[in-house]
C-alpha cells in the first residue's frame, strides 16, 4: 500500500473515507471497485464539445 498526498490547489475527488481521484484522472482503487456485490453506483460521464 502506498500513501499519496495531494499537491497544494491540486482537484481531486473525495468522498467522507478519502481521495478516491486526483490529477484529473479516474484512479482504481480496492475501497471504490465495483463488484458483483454493489448494489449502488454513480456514473460521472464527462466530454469536451468541438473545439
């Protein structure tokens, strides 16, 4: 296990438990997997418009 710390005015997402994403990008993570055993979900689905 490693433990990372976020940069000063880094984004992150994080949840009551801890960051679950940083640096813009979605992050695996054992404690925010989905499984044949979750039972609720959100999806986040982002895109950029034509630029």
């Amino acid at each position: 296990m490693v433990t990372e710390h976020p940069e000063p005015g880094e984004v992150i997402w994080c949840d009551d438990a801890g960051v679950t994403c940083r640096r813009w990008n979605w992050r695996q993570g054992r404690r925010t997997m989905v499984t044949v055993d979750t039972r609720a979900m959100w999806l986040v689905l982002e895109a950029l418009g034509p630029m």
